[in-house]
C-alpha cells in the first residue's frame, strides 16, 4: 500500500469505530490508549483464527511428516528414546528426529528455524524464546562400583573434601551450579578430569573407578546394572531445572505441541504461571488426549 492509502484506511476505520487510534501529534506516530486496545485484540483474534484454521486441517489430514527436535546430549539420551517410541506408537506417521548439542547449540538451532523444540538445562525466557518449566532433576553424587565411597550407603561432607572427581567442563552452567554449592558448604573437591557432557563422564567414571556429580537420569542405566552407585550424601542437595524452548515469532507445528504435550504430562501452555495468563497454546490435534500428569518421561 502507498502512504496515502494507509492513511485514508487508518481515517475511515476511525471513523467507523468513532475513537481516535492514532496519535498524530507525536513524532514517530503513536498508538492511542484506544488504538492500543484495538490493536492487542486483533491480534487475538487473528491468532485465534489461525489456530482454528490449523485445528481443521490438521483433523482433516492427522499428524504427518519430520519432527526436528534438539536437545543437549544428557536429556536427549535419557529421556529422548522412551518418549519417541510412545510418540510413534500415538502418532505413527510422524518422523522424529532429534539433534544433540550443548545448551548454546540448541537454542540457535531453535531460533534459527533448524528445529521445532529445544530442551535444554537452565533455561530463560528473553525476547526471542520461550520457556515451559519441564522438570527439576536431581543432581547425585555417583561412584564406580570399585571407587572406596561405593562400600558406604551414605557420604558425609567430611567424605567429599579433597578427593579427586571426573567432572563438568567449568564454562557449563551445570558445573558452576555445583562448584556453588560445594563452596557454600566448604568443601574442595579435585576436579582432575572435565567433559562437556554426562555419556562421557560416565564413561570416564567407569574406566578409572572414578566419582562424579551426575543427573540421575543419565546414569539409569549403569545404577540398574550395578555399573555404577548412587551414595547419598544429604547435605548437598542439586537440582538442574530443565525446560521446552521454542520461538516466539512461532509456534510449534501440530506434530511439535503434541510431542512437548507428551513429555510434560499436561498441554504445551507457555503462558500457563503468567499472571493473568491465558494459555494460548490450545490442543491443536485430533490425535489420543495427553492425560494430565502423565508425562512419558517425568
């Protein structure tokens, strides 16, 4: 539209409405306490109709076609392969596939358009992000089943000072939410061997009889098979929070709201502990109901 088109449209509708929407006496032009109101409900209105809009073609057609989803490599390999399969049972037209990489790598693949949803450890919400609280996952202290704290059911901080651990690497959130609390209590551990991920840490862990700080979730496995040992030790208590990320100016695919869904045992709502919020994200498939508080993994 030229300038003068825009501006004949704007009179006419304010005409029609009998308020004035913009305020021409301000440079750059503003919006009106009234235009401002109008405008914050068009765009409801508009988004609903789109989602309304998908909601009838997706009922037509069902869920078809690639799912992209990253993940940071602990949450990808723990908790990705149990949910993909109940997604596939669901949804079996649906070709998941997921990307590993460090929390940095996830969310440019997300906001970049490489993938739908993220799920990555210590999320925040900013301007071009956003967040649904997942879980909060415990963070243990883990030994090789020949390491000297594997004879003990439970370690003291007396335990922990000074011995030698395989470790995060320390430009990881992770790592500093531990060093953090191993400060507070007064206790130097020897960090002597660090990675950028948990697989190989637990690798690591194994091959030296060694001991380390783990998610619980990426050690499962090893605990199941006597592999490895969790040692309680109740004066240090760790938790990573983990989150669904996904972008802003979008919205997950009807395949994408019904994977985040599945993994959070209720309806993918980012607005859902805002005040005043009203969930925008509604059930956008036809496919088998979410039962809440049932997620697949959680």
């Amino acid at each position: 539209m030229t300038q003068s088109a825009a501006s004949q449209a704007i009179q006419h509708l304010e005409e029609a409405l009998g308020v004035q929407l913009i305020d021409r006496s301000t440079r750059p032009l503003s919006l009106t306490a009234a235009g401002a109101n109008y405008h914050c409900g068009l765009r409801e209105i508009l988004a609903e109709y789109h989602r309304l809009e998908e909601r009838v073609i997706t009922a037509g057609r069902g869920l078809t076609g690639p799912l992209h989803v990253a993940a940071i490599y602990s949450v990808g390999l723990s908790y990705m392969p149990e949910a993909i399969e109940e997604f596939g049972r669901l949804y079996p037209d649906v070709d998941v596939r997921i990307g590993y990489g460090q929390n940095e790598a996830v969310i440019r693949n997300v906001l970049n358009g490489d993938a739908e949803i993220g799920l990555i450890s210590f999320p925040k919400t900013n301007k071009q992000l956003v967040v649904v609280p997942w879980q909060k996952e415990p963070v243990r202290l883990v030994c090789a089943s020949g390491h000297p704290l594997a004879r003990r059911n439970e370690a003291e901080l007396s335990d922990l000072d000074g011995i030698e651990m395989i470790g995060f690497d320390r430009s990881l959130e992770l790592r500093r939410m531990i060093d953090a609390t191993l400060k507070r209590s007064g206790i130097r551990v020897d960090f002597r061997n660090e990675f950028d991920n948990a697989d190989s840490i637990v690798r690591a862990i194994q091959a030296n009889d060694g001991a380390g700080f783990l998610p619980e979730a990426a050690v499962r496995r090893e605990t199941a098979t006597g592999a490895l040992r969790v040692v309680a030790c109740r004066a240090l208590r760790m938790v990573r929070p983990l989150g669904i990320v996904f972008r802003r100016s979008g919205r997950p695919s009807a395949a994408g709201y019904e994977f985040g869904s599945l993994l959070l045992g209720r309806p993918l709502e980012p607005d859902r502990d805002k005040p005043g919020g009203r969930g925008r994200h509604k059930s956008q498939s036809q496919g088998p109901p979410i039962v809440p508080g049932t997620s697949v993994v959680a």
